[in-house]
C-alpha cells in the first residue's frame, strides 16, 4: 500500500531550509530509497515518493510557514539539478501506476503554481544543473527560472527521441501556453535529446535569467527576497502545524475523523460519507488559529484529499464514489460564513484554497461520483460542490415512509467563484452553459433551504425520486456504472466534465492526460522492442511507423 501521509521528519529525498521571508526546498535523492525495489534514483530522478514529500513540503510551506514569501526549488547534487522521471522505475510499472504518477505530479505542479498566484508565497527555481525532462517541468511550474551558466547545465525535454513518450507534468503546454516559447523553437526543443543551454534558452523564453556561476547564489537570493517583498503573507505571526490524519482500514471500511468510507467490491463502488461539524465556529480569529489542523473545514479536507489519494491509488478496481453527508446544514453554512467573512486572513484563505485544490483533484480523478441527498444530508456551500460536480446526483422528494423529514440543501456564497474548477468555471456556471449571467440570480437564495423540487428546477441535482422509486433508481444507477467498460467511462466522464473554455490545467489534463494514456499503451513505448524498455540496454528502438 502507497502511503500519501508524511512529514519532513521522514523525508528521504527533499530538505527544507528557512531564512527570514526565502524558504530554500533542495532536492537530495536517496538513490537506493525509491518506492519500489528494481531500480535506483540516479542523478535526482524521481518516482511518486520523491513527488509525495514534495507535495507534502509544498502543503507545509502555506499552512506552517505564513512568514515565507518566496521558496526556491534547488539541488543539492553537484552540476544536476534533476534528471527527471526514473526511467527504470517507469519501464517496471503497470500501466495503472504509470497513470497515476502522472497524474499526482501534475497536480503537485498546480498546487505550486496555485501557491504564486493565490497564496502570496512566490516559487523560483535556480537550476544549478542540468534539468532534463521531468527535472525541467518541475522548473517550469515556476514562476521564475535562473539557469547557471558553468558550460554544461542545461534545460531539455527529451522525452520523444529517448522514450517515445511525451513529457509527462504539463511540459508541453507550459512551453506554449505559460512561457510563451514559440512552436517551432518548442518543436525543436522536444525532439532534441542534448537540450539547450546559455544564453539561447534565456532567448527562447525557456528560463527567465542565465546567471555566471561566480553570481549564481547572490542572484538568486536577491531574486527570492524581491518576490518575497511582494508578498502579503503576515511577517510575525505562527503557523499551524499539519499533524498527520488519523486513519483506520479495514477490510471494508475506512474511517477517519470527518469522513467514513465503505467499499462493496461486488459494486465496485465506495460510499463516501462526510461529516459536518458538532458545534458553532469560533467568532475569534485568534481561537480559530489555536484549533490548527482539528479546525473542521480543514481537518475534513485534509481526509478527503487523503482518501482520493488513498482510493485513486491502491483500490483501482472501486470504480464509484457515492457521496453522502451527516449532519447540521445549518453549522456547514455557519463554517461556510466564517470562511468568507474571514477570507483575506492567511490562514482562512489557505483553506478555501485547499478546498479548490481538493475538489479539482476530485473532478479529475477517475471514478464515477454519484451524490445523494437525503434527509439527514447537510449538503451546504462547499460540501454543496461536490454535489454540483457530481456525474450524477439523486435528491430524495418529500420523506421516507419512517419519517425524518425532507432533503434540502443550501448555496452560500462559497459557490459563486471562490471554488472554481479547472475549466475556470465555477460549477454553478457549468450548469448553465447556455447563460452564464442566468447564475447571478441564484444569489437571491443564498441560505435558503431548497427542496427537491426547487433544487431541480434550479439545476443543482439531477433526479428527484420519491421515498417508493428512491432506493430502486439509486440502486440501478450504481449497478449500472459496474456493467460499463471502465476505460469508456473514464473517457466519457472527462469528456463531459469540463464544459466552456480551456485553462492551462484542463488542456494538461485533457489533453495531455488522455495522449499519454494512450502512448502508454502503445508497443513502440512499452512493447518488448520499445523505446522505454530498451532505453539504457545498448540496443536500440524499433518502431512501428504507421501514423494511428
């Protein structure tokens, strides 16, 4: 089992430093420390456990350091900054594993990017090495790159003519899409194995600076603390510490503080139920801080990214999540109101942040999601999200024959743009393609419980059956997703989730995920004479060369 919980005490392969408002994130790999056995992490290439500590490095940075204004991304290895994937690890691993490693980076490079452009904490990269393939696109998520100029370091994504596969954490769309580099000067880029280096890849846009060794460290401090001056993050004040989630498994049950999962194999489906919280939040900033990571709202989303995780990668056969939820609608709207009322405050403002970055990972993870809403459901604002974003959704009308009265839900202002999805939508305006100003008038029922009826003519959930259809359409719609092909509904499910327009992170996923799922697959990659199993073996490829 794949273990997405740590903490820098554990880490093998990152080493945190702090001075002042500049963290310094170094790159160290433990070469004979991968995740699995069969290979090793030479020359800082990296498998999903080095991504793991970063991302879990990348998550403290915004939650227990608010005096840090900027983080550098650096290496510690002499003349290589990182070489990328490791080659050996992705030629020994299933296809599913492949997949989701891409994946998991490709979400780690977003939240880095997320954390410039919303957390005021700024990333620069001072590439003291060569940067190849993987190593380069850690580079590019960014947002500002200093090459040092020895002779020898150098930017590549050699991906193509070495192993027949594309970069795999969104390099090609940054190239175009974020830097600005040219086709064809990106054309030649990626089809060429040496890379390129000095002064041409500052012309090419591919680094922001090319900096003199004997300067290198001088610039890049001053570069950090210039960014770290633009920050608003607050100078004097304590950051909450991210304790690791309790969990439990069990065979058919994971548990957690907040969240229960149970899992019918026969289905292939998970019921995923969420908790709201037991009592009124705290009205003093102060008292909310001390709460820390037992604060609901961010307690609860530290489990629910940990069981997406957890689910995503070690139970690829539960193909269904049904979300439920158990509580007070009243208290989630309460949680909800101190979230907005308090936004601009650092520690408030990561937690509406990490939600975003939570229901993102959700709605590109894939699984069917099916909501219900029932009478005991407390499907407010944020937890109202996952309803909106769901493939399916069933709303109970009316009550069950033994009573407890009726399914509502509630929209909070939370669901008017503080939680957008990838397409740069909010999942409201995803409902309402054909006029999105249509949504604006949603807003005169913030706070109102809405019933089944209301809510479907509001466009918030799919079916509204009654107490006599309820358990029958909810139990053909579950089992009806285990009697389709897996790969088709994936496919289908991705395709109809991000209505309207492209954003950089849709087009990686989009676009990017779905090609190199397929290459992937394909024999001049992974078959017995590709690129990928041949590569370091002396021997060389051999193509199939029709066009598909």
């Amino acid at each position: 089992m794949i273990d997405f919980r740590t903490d820098p005490t554990h880490y093998k392969h990152w080493k945190l430093d702090f001075d002042g408002p500049v963290a310094t994130l170094s790159m160290d790999v433990d070469e004979g420390a991968g995740l699995a056995p069969g290979y090793e992490l030479k020359l800082n290439s990296y498998d999903l456990g080095v991504d793991i500590e970063l991302y879990d490095a990348v998550q403290r940075l915004r939650f227990e350091h608010p005096e840090v204004g900027a983080v550098v991304i650096t290496s510690l290895k002499d003349r290589v900054f990182c070489a990328g994937a490791n080659i050996r690890m992705l030629g020994k691993s299933s296809h599913i594993h492949k997949v989701n490693f891409c994946k998991f980076t490709n979400e780690t490079r977003n939240a880095i990017e997320d954390a410039t452009a919303h957390s005021g904490q700024t990333y620069l990269c001072a590439v003291n090495g060569t940067a190849a393939g993987g190593g380069y696109e850690l580079a590019l998520a960014t947002d500002y790159i200093m090459l040092i100029d020895d002779g020898s370091a150098s930017v590549s994504l050699p991906e193509i003519p070495l192993l027949a596969v594309l970069p795999g954490t969104g390099g090609l769309t940054r190239l175009v899409d974020k830097r600005k580099v040219r086709h064809d000067h990106a054309d030649f880029f990626c089809t060429t194995e040496e890379g390129v280096r000095g002064k041409r890849a500052e012309q090419w846009r591919l680094v922001d600076e090319v900096v003199p060794k004997s300067k290198f460290r001088d610039v890049v401090r001053a570069r950090a603390l210039a960014a770290a001056q633009r920050s608003d993050r607050p100078q004097d004040v304590q950051g909450v510490t991210l304790t690791p989630p309790a969990r439990e498994i069990g065979s058919d049950e994971i548990r957690y503080s907040h969240l229960r999962a149970h899992i019918d194999r026969d289905k292939g489906s998970v019921s995923v139920i969420l908790d709201g919280p037991q009592s009124v939040p705290l009205q003093e900033l102060d008292g909310i801080v001390a709460q820390g990571a037992e604060f609901w709202p961010l307690a609860l989303v530290r489990e629910l990214d940990d069981l997406i995780l957890h689910l995503r990668t070690n139970e690829p056969e539960l193909g269904t999540l049904v979300f439920q939820s158990r509580g007070d609608i009243a208290l989630v709207q309460a949680y909800d109101q101190c979230l907005t009322a308090n936004e601009r405050h650092w520690f408030i403002r990561e937690i509406i942040l990490y939600w975003k970055r939570t229901l993102k990972r959700l709605d590109v993870t894939s699984r069917s999601i099916v909501a219900l809403v029932e009478p005991d459901s407390c499907f407010a604002g944020t937890l109202l999200e996952i309803v909106l974003g769901a493939d399916r959704s069933y709303m109970l009308d009316g009550e069950f024959e033994h009573g407890g009265g009726a399914a509502m839900v509630r929209l909070t202002p939370m669901n008017f743009g503080r939680l957008r999805a990838i397409n740069g939508l909010t999942r409201l305006q995803s409902k309402y393609m054909e006029d999105l100003s249509a949504v604006e008038a949603l807003r005169s029922v913030i706070g109102e419980d809405l019933s089944a009826p209301e809510a479907e003519e509001k466009r918030l959930v799919t079916f509204v059956p009654d107490d006599i259809d309820w358990e029958d359409e909810v139990r053909i719609a579950i089992e009806e997703r285990t009697s389709f092909s897996p790969d088709a509904l994936t496919g289908m499910e991705a395709s109809l989730r991000f209505a309207g327009p492209e954003t950089l992170e849709s087009k990686i996923f989009g676009r990017l995920s779905t090609w190199q799922n397929w290459i992937f697959q394909r024999p001049n990659a992974v078959g017995e004479k590709g690129a990928l199993q041949r590569y370091g073996t002396g021997l060389k490829a051999q193509y199939d060369r029709k066009r598909v």
